[in-house]
C-alpha cells in the first residue's frame, strides 16, 4: 500500500483494480451459484423422495406436513430458495448465511436429515409407549456404516454381534426402537 501511495498510481490504475475486482467477484460468484444449486436441488429431490416415500404416506394428513416443515419449510435448515447473486453485496449476504463449506457439508447432511424426518413420520403412526418404558434407541446407521461384507460368514458374524447387543438392552429392560 505504502509503494502504491508513493508512487501515485492509484488513480492512473483504478481500471485495473476495477477489473481484478470484478473478476474475483465473478469467479467466485459462479463458484458459489454453482455449489448452491447442486445443493438446492438435492434438498428438493430429498424432500421429493420424503413426499414418496410409506412414512409420509402413512402419517396422519394433519400432523405430517409438520414434521416436514420443521426442516424443509422456509427458513428451515434444508430450504434453499432461489438467489439472485447480481451484486457484492447480495453475494457477501448469501455467503454470510450459507458458506462454500457449509454447501458441501449440507450434501452430507441431507441423507441424515431424511432419515431424521422419516423416523418422525413412522413415530406418529406409532402408539405412544407405554407410561415408564424405559426406550433404548438403535441407529444402524451408525453401527453399520463402513462396514463390508465379501461373504456369507461375514453377514452372520456382523448380525450375531447386533443381535447379541440388542438382545442385552432387552433383558436390561429397555424397548429397543430402529430409528
């Protein structure tokens, strides 16, 4: 800053500055249209298949929009409006809100918030459990992400464990629900 200043070249290259400046701010304009969108439209397919899927067909037509409003309704976590990115300033409040890493991280996420809304459409479906049962909640997800299975014998020895480990929250007394 101090060699621009020295040299007063600020004004005799604004053009310049103008330039770079707009270009940045169209390289990443793009970069970011381009991330929302993906993200956009993956929520949109997600709600979608929420919208197909036995869980939101079988919750009761009162309750069920409810529940899927709490994450995809406006505002929510997982609605993505349309934008207009025409100036800095609306690009700097749209990344103020949803940034390049969050984008990315979004895709990752939908997939568990799927999952999220459809355990609570199954639920309202449910009978309400019983006053004092003591509920042990089992997320295979969890338990079985990453796993491989080459044979048979892996399969059986995989479901053993589970079925060893569910087995034992019962006889601790606990009600074991799949979410």
């Amino acid at each position: 800053m101090a060699a621009i200043v020295a040299d007063k070249a600020v004004v005799a290259r604004w053009s310049d500055y103008r330039a770079a400046f707009d270009a940045a701010f169209a390289a990443y304009r793009d970069a970011f249209i381009q991330s929302y969108d993906e993200v956009q439209q993956a929520a949109e397919l997600t709600l979608a298949a929420v919208q197909d899927g036995d869980a939101y067909k079988k919750a009761p037509e009162g309750r069920r929009e409810l529940v899927v409003t709490r994450i995809f309704g406006s505002g929510r976590v997982c609605h993505y409006p349309s934008l207009t990115l025409t100036s800095v300033e609306s690009l700097l409040e749209a990344a103020g809100k949803r940034s390049l890493t969050t984008l990315e991280q979004a895709l990752v996420a939908l997939p568990a918030y799927r999952s999220q809304v459809e355990a609570e459409l199954f639920a309202l479906v449910l009978p309400p459990p019983p006053p004092g049962e003591k509920v042990f909640e089992w997320r295979p997800g969890s338990v079985l992400v990453g796993k491989r299975f080459a044979s048979e014998a892996d399969v059986d020895a995989a479901l053993d464990s589970l079925s060893n480990e569910l087995k034992a929250r019962v006889r601790e007394g606990f009600t074991v629900v799949v979410k």
